[in-house]
C-alpha cells in the first residue's frame, strides 16, 4: 500500500511522512532527498543533471548516502535548496528520479512524500494527502528548522514555488482525488491521527 503525502515546502511534509510511517510501520520515502542529492553530485562533478540522475547511486534511510558518502547534512544547505529546485524542473531529470521511484514503491508498504506522488509516481496511491500551510507559517517553520533569517526564507520560498508552478509543471497540483489538509492551526499528532484515520478507511474499502 502507498500513502503519498504531497504539498509545497514547508507544510511539514517530510515530519508528517515520518510519523505515520512509523506509526503505521510502513517504511517512509524521501522523493525530495533524491533531488537533492542529484543536484549536489551534479554541482560537484560538473556533469549534466539528467546524466547523473542516471546513474546515480542513492541510498535512503536514517541517513542518505551518495555513492556511499553520508550526505544527509550536505543537501539541507541553503545553496543546494536553491540548486535543486532548478535541478528539479529539467524533465529528464524528473523522468529517470521518477522511473527509480515507482519502482521503489512497487512492492511493500511506504509512505512516499514529495510533489508528484499521487499525481505521477504513484497515482494509484491507496490514500493521497495534500498538505498546506499559509507562506508566512510555512516560512516561519522553515526558519525555526535551519536558523535561518525569516524575511530571507520568506522572499526565497516566493521564488521557489513561482518556479515550481511554471506552466509545465501542472504536476504540483494537488491531485483531484486527493485530501487536502491545511496544517497551519494543527499541531503534529492532530495532522497524524487524521491521515491514520484515512488509512484505516482506505484499509475497509480495499478489504
Ligand atoms: O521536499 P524538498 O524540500 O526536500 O524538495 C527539494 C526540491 O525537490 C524542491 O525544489 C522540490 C523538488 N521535488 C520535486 O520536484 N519532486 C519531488 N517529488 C520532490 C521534491
């Protein structure tokens, strides 16, 4: 069973993944994380984003590693943020991330975050959630989370979401049959228990 959680930055996406893979023991996967890791291996390198995202060697979990090199801090840089997004809009690299990600999820129970989950990656997904948030609470966590300066995140977050939602780039729309969830006045475990509970009634559904 897939549960994909998607929704702009900031919306508490990847803690919200994290707590009801645990919860439900299913196991989470990062589709963010293999951006990112694409775009500093192809920073560093110097070689075309979409041939790298060929051949790249990540691997997923507490920690992500590049070519066996932990480097979970290393793509949660400011510079790599910016980097991946433009990564993330080439179409080839998309079509290769995507094509390792629907077979990640092809066997086993996951819950899979990102932007295009329920759209592209697994758009028969058993339970689809779109989280949101207003731009100043999703800015406002994102400052609390790497320290850094608010107006800066603010102004940063505006850019990066002009560019996520480009014309061509319709796949970071909510999907029609998805839930959407405004965490703005939710806490954690609220936001949790309501995605639980839509678990539980895909689960009744399905039997
Ligand atoms: O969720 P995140 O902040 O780790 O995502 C990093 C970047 O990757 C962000 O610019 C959006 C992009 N991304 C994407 O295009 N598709 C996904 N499935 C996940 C992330």
């Amino acid at each position: 069973m897939v549960i994909a959680i998607d929704g702009p930055a900031g919306t508490g996406k990847s803690t919200v993944a994290r707590a009801v893979a645990e919860r439900l023991g299913f196991t989470y996967l990062d589709t963010g994380a293999m951006y990112r890791a694409v775009a500093l291996a192809a920073d560093r390198t110097g070689r075309p984003p979409a041939e790298v995202a060929e051949h790249v060697d990540i691997e997923l979990g507490a920690h992500v590693l590049l070519a066996g090199e932990d480097v979970t801090e290393a793509i949660r840089t400011p510079e790599v943020t910016a980097a991946t997004s433009h990564v993330a809009a080439d179409p080839a690299v998309r079509q290769a991330l995507v094509a390792k990600q629907k077979a990640i999820v092809a066997d086993g129970d996951w819950v899979a975050e990102g932007r295009d989950i329920g759209t592209v990656v697994a758009p028969d997904a058993a339970v689809k959630v779109f989280l949101t948030a207003t731009p100043e609470e999703r800015a406002k966590r994102r400052a609390k989370q790497t320290g850094g300066e608010y107006e800066t995140i603010l102004r940063d977050q505006a850019e990066r979401d002009e560019r996520d939602s480009t014309a061509d780039r319709a796949i970071f729309e909510a999907p029609a049959d998805s839930v959407p969830v405004d965490t703005t006045e939710l806490t954690l475990d609220q936001v949790i228990d309501q995605i639980a509970t839509l678990v539980v009634e895909a689960k009744e559904i399905g039997a």
